[in-house]
C-alpha cells in the first residue's frame, strides 16, 4: 500500500460513489421528466417518489455506517488520549475533531488534541498540523 498522507488520504469505492450515484440521480432526473411530459401523472408521481426514495435510502447507506465509524473512532480516540495522558479528550472537541485527529501519531496526538480544542481548529487544519501521519486504510 501507498503511505498514506494528507494528499491521498480519502478514500472512495468506485461502484459506490461513481455508478450507483449516477444511476440514482439519472433515474431521479428521469423520473421528474416522464412526469412533466408525460400525460399518466399517476405513473409519473409513483415513479418519482419511488427515485427519491432510492435518492433517500442511497444516502441513508452512506450517512448511518459513517456515524457508526464516527462513535468508534471517538471512543478508540478517547481511549488512547486518556492512556496517553490520564485525561479524557477535551468535551469541546466534536466528532469532526476527533476524527481528523485520529491520523496524529501518538507524539503528536495530545498536543493537537489541546490546540485543536483551545483553538477551535477545523478538521482540515488538524490534518494539515499533524508531522508525521499516522494511516487510516480501513474507512472509506
């Protein structure tokens, strides 16, 4: 595998992210178009409801596993900042935070996490502060 960086860290799945995401919004694009031209609006309401609720449930597919991510990633990085430092991380700190966070070494990773709180950084910012980068190569 590469090392991983700030350049090169995000990760997609093609089949994900580029067909099922156009053949759900090309069906959508459709569906409100066999509506306006169409003269059976029966049929062309049913077929746009059931676009958006594909557009909704493929969405859905994204949004709920990455918040389960999300909970894991802040309970791992509490657990690590408290056997690092004896503390818990800092309440301010929200989940963005925590996650961007994740990818400090352990040298680096209690300082970032007190600047990142005192500061307010972004995730952005925390990711562009960290030296040395600790890879992530399990979430997409």
């Amino acid at each position: 595998m590469e090392t991983q960086h700030y350049k090169n860290h995000a990760r997609t799945h093609p089949i994900y992210h580029y067909v099922l995401s156009l053949l759900v919004v090309g069906g959508l694009i459709a569906s409100i178009v066999y509506l306006v031209k169409t003269e059976d609006a029966f049929l062309g309401v049913i077929l746009v409801v059931m676009s958006l609720s594909m557009a909704v449930t493929f969405a859905l597919l994204r949004i709920y596993p990455l918040k389960a991510q999300d909970r894991a990633i802040r309970a791992e990085e509490n657990l690590r900042h408290y056997v690092l430092t004896g503390r818990l991380l800092d309440s301010k700190l929200t989940p963005g935070q925590i996650v961007a966070l994740r990818f400090a070494p352990d040298n680096e990773f209690p300082g970032l996490a007190e600047k990142a709180a005192a500061e307010n950084m972004n995730p952005k910012e925390i990711k562009q502060a960290i030296n040395n980068w600790k890879a992530d190569h399990h979430r997409i």
